[in-house]
C-alpha cells in the first residue's frame, strides 16, 4: 500500500501532507481561541470586551495564516485532491470565508466607529466566529467520510459542526483564564467548565461515530496489534479532561496559581484528537478515494517548495516565537501609541 | 448565457476587484508609514507623531480587509476553478507557496508588533517592524504578479500529457510582462495612496484645519503624485509596447482596433459591436495607431480580426482602457496644478481642495480599470495559449455558484461602504479633538473605544 519511502517521489509527498498536517492543527488551536473568544465575546461587560479583545489582538493575524498554509499547502502539493475537496466543501467553504471575513474586519471596525455603533461590530465579530467554527467543523466532519453523500454522512458533519465550536470556546476561555485577570477570569473559568462537558461530550460522539463509517478506519484502530498501542490515545484524553477539570477548580479555590495548566491541557487534547484524525484518515487525502500519492504535484515541483519550505519554516516559528514573547503577560489595552 | 462559467467569472471577478482595493492601499502605505515614523525619529517632532498615529489606523483597517479578502482568494482557486491547478498546478503551486511562506506570515507577525508593540519594543524594533510589514506586503506583491504575469506570457514550461512542467524558474519568474506590470501596480499603490494622502488632508483643510502636520502630508502627497504620474505614464506605454508584441489580440481590444493592417488609425470614440466586429460612431484619427505602436507611419498593427475568435470581449476592455488613461491623465493635471499652488506655503484654493476630496479613491478607479484591462483582454484564455477559462471552470450547479456569489457581493457592499465611511469619519474625529472649539463627543464616549481616542 505505501510506496518506496527511499525515493523523493515516496517521502516529498509524504512530507508536504504531514506538513500540511501540522499546518491545520497550528491553525486550529491558535485561531482556535482566536474564535472560541469570539464566541464568548457576548456574555460580558463592555469593559470586559475590550479586554477580550486585547488578549487576542496582536495575535489573530498571524493566527489565521496557517490556514492559508493548510490549504495553500494542499493546493501546491495535491493539486489533484485541492479541487476536489473544494468542490465538495464548496457551501461550508464559503460560509467559513464569510465568517472569517466578518470576524476579522470586526476586530478593527469595532475600535473605529462611533460607539453608538460599537455593538454592531462586537454582534459581528461573534457572529462571524460563530459561522467560520460551524463552517470548519462540517469541513473536517465532511472530510472524515470521505464526503459520503448519505443523510447519515451530513449528520455526522453536522454534529462536528457542533463539536468544534464547543472546543473552541474550550479553548478561548482557557486562553483568557491565561491571559486575563480578576472579573473576567472568573467568568472565563465559569465558561472553560461549561463548554468542557461540551467538548468531551463532542470528542466522545466523533470518535465513535468516525471508525463506524468506515471499514478501513474500524480495522485500523480496533484490530489488534493496532489497539494495543492505540488504546493510551482516548485514555490520555480522557486523563487530561479531568485536569483540566480540577486544575480549573484548584484555580478557582485558589489552591493553585498555575493559569498555564487549563489551557496547555486543551491544546494536548486538540493535539491528540488530531492525530486521532489524522491516523484515521491516513494514507487518504480524500478517504476512500485518494490517497496522498496519488494527488501528489510533480516531484519537481514539490522539492521547489520543499527547499524553500524547511529553510522559512523555521524562520517562521522563531519570529511567531518573538511575537508572543513581546505580549507576554496579561493582556494590556491595546494602542497604537 | 447565464451560466456557471459566468458566474464563476463574475465572483471571481468581484473577489478579486474587492480585494486588490486594499492591498493596493497597504503597500505604499506601508512606506509612508515608514517614512512617518523615521521623520519623527530623527527630528523629533511630535507633528510626525501624529500624522503616523492617523494614518496607522487607516492602515490597520486596510491591512485587515486585505487579509480577510485574500484569504478568501487563496480558496477561489479550488471551490470555481479546479481545472486551474489540475493543468498549471506545478507552476503556480511553488509561487503560492513562496508568497505564503515569505511574505504572508512575515506581514501578519510583524503586524501584531507594529500596531500594539510600540511601548514593548525598542524604538529601533519598532521601527524594524514597520518596515517589515511593508516589506513583506511588497514581496507578496511580487510573488503573486510573477504568477500572473506568467498567466499572461507563460515561458519556462512544457507540457506533457495536458499539464504544465517547470523547465526553468528563472524564466517564469522574470517572464517578459513581469517587469513591467509589478512596477506598473508599485507605482499605482503609490499614486493610489499619494491621493488618499491627499484627498483626507483636504477634506480636514476644509474643515478649517490649519495644523502644519496637516499641510506638510498634503504637500508630501502631491509631490509624489507630481513625480509619480509621469512616471507612471511612461511605463504605461512601456507596458503596452509590451503587450503588443506578446499579447496583441488584448491590445487590439484596448484599442478598438478589429481590422489590421498598415497606417492603422487610432480610434478616439466608439462603441465595439462584437457582432458586426466593429465599433459603432467611431471617429479616428487615421494612421496614428500604427505610429505609436510601431514608431512608423505605415507600421504593421493586428487587428481582432486576425484571431478569429480567441478574442477577449471587446467593449470592456476598450472602455476600461479609456478609463485607466483618464484618470491618469486626471492625476497628472490634478498633481501638477495643486502641487504648483501650495508653492511657497501657499493656501490650496477652496476650490482645488473640494477636487481634491473627489479624487481620493481615484487610484481604486485607476487600478480597478487597468486590472480589468489585463485580465479581461487575456480572455479567453486563463494562461495564454495553454488553458482557457472555460476548461478550468467548476461543474457545480449553477444554483450553488450564484448563491455564494449574492452572498460574497452583499457582504463586500456593505464592508466597502463601511471602510469609506470609517475613514471620512476618523478624520473628522481627529480634528473634533485637536481644534479648540470645535464640537467634541463626550470623553466619556470614547472612553470605552481605546483605539479610537486618539
């Protein structure tokens, strides 16, 4: 089934989907709590808002590039499956698009307008991030099924489309627990546990309903030798849920200052429920249909980008690095003095 | 015929034009923003303080819709044109990639230090900053018009089994239209910008702002739309001698010009009938085509005629030329006449200022033409002489395509009128705080808004 892994036409292709990959899960977790505020964005004082804001402000740009990486990536490298997917996602992708636009323009129209007009851009921003979650939940649900055209396939997609807003504001309200203090902390806290059940709940459902779907993906996991290496997988989830429960608690009571805990335990949980995925889905760019090789791009043309790749990269992740080291700490107003 | 392929073209089209509105804006800006700030570094001033803290918000806002919208290009090529990447994915997938991996990330980090870093970093940081947004929005700037350049006079390639191979990335990159047109949109930014510049310091001098930070943008502007147009002119028919000889059924269209031959005349007016092939009311002026495209009186110039029909619709690209070389022609007399006015610390006439707040967007006019130029006169193929738009286009229904057309169109409607209503009003608040008796919003109302009590 895998191809000679020695030779470039073997493992280039391999690369670039394992990068891509990586691509898609730094986009999800990072604008992952860029949107899971967004969803939160509603519930508090204007002031509060403000400071919500503040949190994510300097980041969010830099946050949704990586999903122009993830798909930019499947457009250079399997230009045969790009068009495809596309066209399959093509409502969801759209809806996405508008969300993510509405969401980002808010961020900035909403500190420059009158503030008699200011509630209509804080409405936008969330629903904007409200729309692109939904959006990106039916996409990755979708891409589970390998776009199966049955009402079972769409009500999996839909209940991701659940699921995955439910983890964000996971995620956004242990980001603020991070980055915020006093008032708003507290009610992040309130918020992290609510939509933790939420979560858990999602991740429960999705992970099995996923290998029902497919005799390929039930044997890849629930077969043994696989299982038995497989099987620290949900019970690490499971384990790290319950930290991030008690650590929220200990938070809470004050019996712990450690406000670094919650949130580095969700994005372990996006971590592992990715390569969930991931491995789920694996050697297929479109389950059942496509695998990577066979919509890989000319060899050629993906060493281009390969060189080009591991030298920026990096370069990539330092600065990201040096951006986030700037606005340690607590969120501050922003300004642009 | 209302068709999928139309709409597809449409939304594309209307993705595209709502797009380039604004990195065309951030580009220059991004230079003068630089430019702002060294000012105040070395002299000190707190009136380059202030200019840099007005225009930095009209950039964040530009730099945001620019991001959103270009986000939503990166997607345009898969959901409505799958054959695009099917026949040329191996040309434009690595310089995709290249504007992603150098360009894009290294604009939307440094944004975020930019904007809210100025009290975390060094002064030399921040400024570093600065320039790195600018130059990471020009570097992308010069990667996605090498891929469209290429679209238009594609070399370095071969084609085996229907797709396109890379036989030499020096040759696509630096292919014969690249040189011409990346300078021909540089130029436009800073011509775009020069009378946004412009246009705002008039609209608060006619408000009765007489602030030398003011007056100081306002003369920076014209004299660079001064120097720049004439510049700009000149590449222009750089640009087109260029396109003759690799595109001449796009420049035959621009021209109105359906039967070839020598002593070919310049048409002034007309209207292109693609039925009749011809234009209708024409008046021309006979041989000066052939002069000024060939230097030679009885010089050879194509005509439509001569490719049958693989021709791009005639009237928009004629009309849209007209445009472009209007407003250009518009902004030269407008730079020259206003820059010559303010000679010596001299009041702008009233008058020269209200045209002036006209002009403002006029660069989105310009560059929204001359793009229109490009991209319709290339038609009917989407990479000249290898795929046509037609082949590439999406197979979903027609419903499907509409849908999210309607849906892309109400949302830009309402963005782009927002912009423009943000921007005028953020001028108006500047001076609402730095003129003593003017009318002033309650402190109490800003005070919530951080970034808008300026």
């Amino acid at each position: 089934m895998l191809p000679d892994l020695t030779t470039p036409a073997g493992w280039l292709p391999l690369f670039f989907f394992v990068a891509m990959g990586i691509a898609v899960l730094s986009y999800v977790v990072l604008d992952g709590y860029d949107l899971g505020v967004g969803l939160l964005l509603n519930r508090t004082s204007d002031h509060n808002k403000d400071m919500m804001i503040a949190s994510i402000g300097p980041f969010w740009d830099a946050n949704e590039t990586w999903i122009v990486l993830g798909v930019g990536l499947l457009l250079v490298a399997f230009p045969l499956a790009h068009g495809l997917v596309l066209t399959e996602l093509y409502i969801p992708v759209t809806a996405m698009l508008i969300g993510l636009i509405l969401r980002g323009v808010s961020f900035d129209f909403r500190v420059k307008v009158d503030i008699s007009q200011k509630p209509l851009w804080n409405f936008l921003f969330y629903l904007g991030s409200l729309v692109a979650s939904v959006a990106q939940g039916v996409m990755i649900g979708r891409l589970i099924v390998g776009f199966e055209s049955g009402l079972l396939g769409w009500m999996f997609a839909l209940l991701v489309g659940i699921c995955l807003p439910a983890g964000y504001t996971l995620l956004g309200s242990t980001w603020l627990i991070l980055k915020t203090e006093g008032e708003l902390q507290k009610q992040a806290m309130g918020w992290a546990k609510i939509s933790l059940w939420l979560t858990a709940g999602g991740v429960g459902l999705v992970s099995i309903a996923t290998p029902y779907f497919s005799a390929e993906i039930m044997s890849k996991w629930f077969v043994i030798p696989n299982i038995l290496w497989l099987f620290p997988i949900p019970i690490l989830t499971g384990a790290l849920f319950l930290v991030v429960l008690k650590s929220i608690s200990a938070l809470q009571s004050g019996t712990s200052r450690k406000e670094w805990v919650p949130f580095v335990s969700v994005v372990a949980i996006f971590w592992l429920s990715f390569f969930g995925i991931a491995y789920s889905i694996f050697p297929y760019v479109i389950v059942g249909k496509m695998t990577l090789w066979q919509a890989a791009a000319a060899t050629e043309s993906l060493y281009v980008i390969f060189w080009g790749a591991i030298v920026v990269l990096p370069t990539i992740l330092i600065y990201t690095l040096y951006s986030y080291r700037v606005f340690w700490g607590k969120a501050r107003e922003l300004s642009y003095q | 015929m209302i068709d999928t392929l139309l709409l597809s073209r449409i939304q594309f089209g209307a993705n595209i034009s709502f797009h380039i509105l604004f990195p065309t804006i951030s580009i220059a800006l991004g230079w003068f923003l630089l430019y702002f700030k060294i000012q105040h570094n070395k002299t000190g001033d707190s009136s380059w303080q202030d200019v840099y803290q007005f225009w930095v918000k009209i950039f964040a806002l530009t730099f945001a819709l620019g991001v959103v919208s270009g986000i939503t290009m990166s997607f345009q090529f898969g959901t409505n044109w799958p054959g695009y990447m099917e026949v040329v994915g191996n040309i434009a997938g690595p310089l995709l990639a290249y504007e992603v991996l150098t360009a894009f990330f290294l604009e939307a980090t440094f944004l975020g230090v930019m904007l809210f870093g100025a009290k975390r970093v060094s002064q030399r940081v921040h400024t570093l900053s600065i320039f790195l947004v600018a130059f990471g929005t020009t570097l992308s700037a010069f990667w996605i018009i090498a891929l469209n350049s290429w679209m238009h006079t594609p070399q370095g390639f071969s084609m085996v089994d229907g797709r396109a191979f890379a036989d030499d990335w020096f040759a696509i990159i630096f292919n014969p239209s690249m040189p011409y047109r990346l300078l021909h949109m540089m130029i436009a930014s800073f011509l775009t910008v020069s009378f946004l510049l412009a246009g705002l310091s008039a609209y608060r001098y006619l408000r009765g702002c007489r602030a030398a930070a003011n007056y100081a943008v306002l003369k920076l502007a014209l004299t660079s739309a001064m120097i720049l147009t004439p510049v700009q002119i000149v590449l222009g028919d750089l640009h087109g001698l260029n396109t003759l000889e690799y595109q001449p059924a796009k420049l035959a269209a621009m021209e109105g010009i359906w039967e070839g031959g020598k002593g070919v005349p310049a048409v002034i007016i007309g209207i292109p009938d693609a039925k009749t092939r011809s234009n209708a009311y024409e008046v021309s002026i006979p041989k000066l085509a052939s002069f000024y495209l060939t230097h030679d009186w009885n010089g050879e110039v194509k005509g439509l005629n001569d490719f049958g029909d693989k021709i791009p619709p005639v009237a928009p690209v004629f009309f849209a030329f007209r445009i472009m070389v209007g407003i250009g022609l518009l902004m030269l007399l407008a730079s020259w006449l206003g820059r010559w006015q303010l000679r010596g610390g001299r009041e702008l006439p009233r008058w020269m200022a209200k045209g002036l707040v006209l002009m403002t967007f006029s660069g989105w006019i310009g560059v929204l033409a001359g793009w229109y130029v490009t991209e319709i006169g290339r038609q009917p193929y989407l990479v000249t002489g290898v795929l046509t738009t037609a082949q590439a286009v999406t197979k979903l229904p027609t419903g499907m395509v509409l849908s999210s057309l309607l849906a892309y169109l109400a949302v830009y409607v309402g963005l782009l009128l927002a912009y423009i209503w943000v921007v005028f009003y953020l001028t108006r608040k500047v001076d609402d705080k730095s003129m003593p008796k003017a009318s002033v919003a309650p402190a109490s109302a800003s005070a919530t808004n951080p970034l808008g009590a300026q």
